[in-house]
C-alpha cells in the first residue's frame, strides 16, 4: 500500500532525522533528487539536458533552499538556470550562494503586484507566448524564456492560495512546471485551493507522499518520490497499489463453486427504472461473483442481459445470499424503505446506495447500531443529506467522522474516492481522470462492492479494491473508443470490468 503522511508527521520524522545526519545533508539529498527529475525532463522534452534553460521560483525557507540547490546542480549539468527571488530577505542562504556559485542568475521580484501589472509586451517584442496572449512586460522580463519553471514558492508549512506577487507571476509561466514537494497554494493535508495556485505537470515529494498528492491530482500531475532516509510510522492515509488489488481479487481455486465463489442479492431498479437493475446486477456478475441473484420488479430486463441471473419478485423469495446490495432505482417510498429494513435486519453484508441512502438519510436508525458490515457510498450530495453538511475541504475527516458516528464504512465518491471503517485507516483511490463521473456508474461499482463482500472480504477492502477497478474500467473504456479518452457511458465502463480485473491480475504476476 502507499502512505500518505501528513505536514505534521513529515516535520516530526525530518526533526527525528537532523538528528541522525550532518546539518543540510537532507535538503541536498532532495534538491539532487529533484534536480534528476528535472534533468530528464529536460532531455524528453527537448532532446538534451546542456543548453536547455530552467527558471526557479523561490520563496522562503527550505522548499526554496531545495530548488536553490537544485538549481546549482542543474548548472553543473549545463543548463542555463535563473532563480526568481519572492521573497528575497528570506531566501535560504547556503542555497543561494551555492547557485550563485555555479554561475546561476539571480533576479528579485518586486513587492508590489502593481509593478508586475504595468506594460504589456511592446508590439514586436520577442516573446515565448502567442501574441493573443496577454503576459505582462515584466513577468516576461523576470521568468526568462525557459524550457522548465521549478515551483519552490512554499512547501508544507504553507497554507492558503498564492499571495499575489506570486499569482501574478504564476499566472505568466506558459511552460511545463515542476513543483518542488507540492504546488504552491494547495493544502498539503487536504488538497483544497482556495485561490490561485500552482497546476504542476510533474511533482517531486521529498521523503514521503502526501495527502494532497492523492487528494489535488489535477494539481500535482504525476508524483515521484525522492527518498532522504525519513522513518515514518503507519500513516492515518493509504492508496492500495494496482498490484495489491490483482494479487489478492478473489478467484475459483481447484475446490470452489458457484456457491463458495460468493452469492450477491441485488435489489435495485424497478420495471419504471430498469436501468439501474442491469448496471447494479452487472457489476456483480462481471466482478466474478459465484452467483447473483435479483429481488425486484426489473427481472425481465435483467435477465434479458444477464440470463445467468436468478431472478425473484421478493426477497423472502431469492434464497440464500452472502451479501445485498439495495438502492439505485429501488424508490423511495415506503414499500422501497420495508425493503431496505428487511434487508438490513439480516447478518448479511450490505452496500446501500443511492435511493437506499435517501431513506437512511430520514431514518438513520435503520443503519445505526447494526453489527454485521455495512457500506454506504455516498456522492457529496447524499454525504450532506446523511450528515446535515456538505463534506467540506478536508474530506478525509468528513469521511471518517461519519464512519465513526455511524459504525459503518463509508466511500465517499469524488475523482479521488475516500473509504473509511471505524477505528481503521482510510483508504483514498485517485481515479487518474473524471471518466466514472457519468450517469449509471455508481450503480455498478455497488455491484462490485457487493461481490467482493460475499466472498468474505473485509468491507473496507472490498470498496477500495473496487473503485480501483471501477476507476481502471472507465480509463479503458475512454481510451477504446476511436477517439481516444472521448466521454463514456455506464454501459462501456461494464463491459470494460473484466478486462480491468484481468489486467490488475497481470500486474501482481509481474
């Protein structure tokens, strides 16, 4: 699994580790690392490394002494580097003079937003930027014309969005930006961005991963680490590996059957809603489940898709189950909440879901107090309904505090899904892209939960190994198309599951 420390966790293992190593062996060990990154960057953007040219944003304290440093590395290698001053009272000395050292330029920006908002670029200037876009003269002037900006403005003692020199400047750069640790004007511990900030194609983490790597991926790009020898204990935040997942997807071994495999009820859908019914069932047929059986008012259709199905109009009528699945387009009346209770009263396992979370929401002591695994999996807009609030920027609290409440798992859906469990570590599953924000694919990952579940798996597992999968399914599904990553349906993204499941399968093999 990957963990995900917090700002205060890093700092009390980078205190622990000063003790352990010469003074400023640390912050060269980082700024190597990412003067690397850059350099091979560098050469698969641009074909080499000497010659090229790197502009450093550098703000205060240790995060600008580790691009400052990095900087002088990188002129070591050839590459033309100019260090953007922000705040140059505070700049980190040793990284100064050793850029400064290795024939760096140096410049200052000023104090004052005014001066960086004056003249826009003279007609016929030379210029990086088409000429419809408005940079003004003196950012030009500052950011030179560089192949690669490094974001060394804050690192993980910032909080709040860029203050607006920084902004300005930012808001200028019109090349590729690497962020040193994370991008400047994003919660490091929650990933919210509250004004400008910086958007990265590449981040470089020193010594361990943080959560706004998962929770602001958009902003992050792609994450490497660099490792400066911290010792971390077990983290509040993990992220199951591809690997992880595939290894350890439930499969028939040589004594199995269709019962021992996992049987799953699905009571979802309706004849009115017959939609859901087919997506629901279809995540649980296509996640290997042994058997899936259907209560409800939809079997025609089902069974029309899925004629391994065994379909009944009750669910005292379905026989013998491992787990229940109930909620997208079962209703909200008051025949949908008896079936909900009945459901629930069992021992069984359960995922509740879309109507289903409706019914919780005005009668929460259906749920409250009910010992066998629950999971509810809540968008932002159920999550208010069940809790009174919207899950605010930091989610993963939010997340928690209502799987603590409640005694049940919690996933909560967003590009990057949160899954907690009382008294348990959360899970979070960074979905790469949006491709799964479509109508109809919540109903399947309820299915998938549902078949992992009635094999045995613990719940909180059993959501995160599914919306990893559900995650992988949507990416295929975009990238089958003949327009590569064109928007998808529910439908594709189901008939992609198999092939995601099978390809996390290969990977554990690797």
């Amino acid at each position: 699994m990957r963990a995900y420390y917090t700002a205060d966790e890093v700092r009390a293992a980078e205190a622990e580790l000063f003790t352990r190593v010469p003074a400023g062996m640390p912050m060269r060990r980082a700024a190597f690392g990412l003067a690397d990154v850059v350099a091979r960057e560098l050469r698969e953007r641009t074909g080499r490394v000497a010659g090229r040219s790197v502009t450093l944003l550098v703000g205060s304290g240790d995060n600008g002494g580790d691009a400052l440093w990095a900087g002088s590395f990188l002129r070591r290698r050839g590459v033309a580097v100019r260090a953007v001053l922000l705040a140059p009272d505070r700049a980190h000395a040793e990284g100064l003079a050793a850029l400064r050292r290795t024939g760096g330029r140096v410049v200052t920006a000023p104090a004052d937003p005014d001066d960086l908002r004056g003249a826009r670029i003279p007609p016929g200037a030379v210029q990086h930027v088409s000429a419809s876009t408005e940079v003004p003269w003196p950012v030009r002037e500052l950011l030179g014309n560089p192949d690669l900006v490094v974001d060394g403005i804050v690192g993980i003692s910032g909080r709040g969005p860029l203050r607006p020199v920084a902004a300005e400047i930012v808001a200028g750069v019109r090349c590729p930006i690497i962020a040193a640790d994370l991008p400047s004007g994003v919660d490091p511990d929650t990933g919210a961005v509250d004004g400008p900030a910086v958007t990265a194609d590449v981040t470089v983490t020193f010594g361990a991963y943080k959560p706004v790597h998962a929770l602001a991926a958009p902003h992050c790009g792609r994450v490497e680490l660099v490792p400066i020898g911290l010792e971390l204990p077990s983290a509040n935040l993990y992220a199951l590996e591809p690997r992880t997942v595939g290894a350890n997807w439930p499969v028939p071994g040589p004594a199995d059957d269709k019962y021992t495999q996992g049987v799953v009820g699905v009571c979802a859908g309706s004849a009115t809603y017959p939609g859901a019914a087919i997506l629901c069932t279809g995540g649980a047929v296509a996640a290997t489940s042994g058997m899936v059986r259907y209560a409800g008012t939809g079997a025609a259709q089902v069974l029309a898709h899925f004629p391994e199905v065994i379909a009944a109009e009750s669910i005292s009528a379905t026989g013998r189950v491992q787990s229940w699945v109930f909620g997208p387009g079962a209703g909200t009346d008051s025949a949908a909440r008896d079936r909900l209770a009945e459901i629930l009263a069992t021992d069984l396992p359960v995922v509740v879901d879309a109507d289903g979370l409706t019914l919780l929401a005005a009668e929460p002591s259906l749920v409250t107090g009910r010992q066998a695994p629950t999971v509810l999996t809540p968008h932002a807009g159920e999550f208010a309904r069940l809790t009174g609030s919207e899950p605010g920027q930091d989610r993963v609290a939010a997340v928690r505090k209502l799987a603590e409440s409640w005694q049940v798992t919690v996933l909560l859906k967003g590009r990057a899904t949160l899954i907690a469990s009382p008294d348990r570590s959360v899970f979070v599953n960074e979905a790469g892209g949006s491709w799964a924000a479509t109508a109809g694919s919540g109903d399947v990952l309820s299915g998938i939960i549902a078949a992992l579940l009635a094999h045995g798996s613990h719940p909180a597992w059993a959501a995160a190994a599914a919306a990893r999968v559900h995650a992988l399914a949507a990416n295929l599904a975009a990238h089958a198309t003949t327009t590569a990553g064109a928007p998808i349906s529910a439908s594709p993204l189901l008939a992609h599951l198999r092939e995601a499941i099978g390809t996390l399968r290969e990977l554990a093999q690797v």
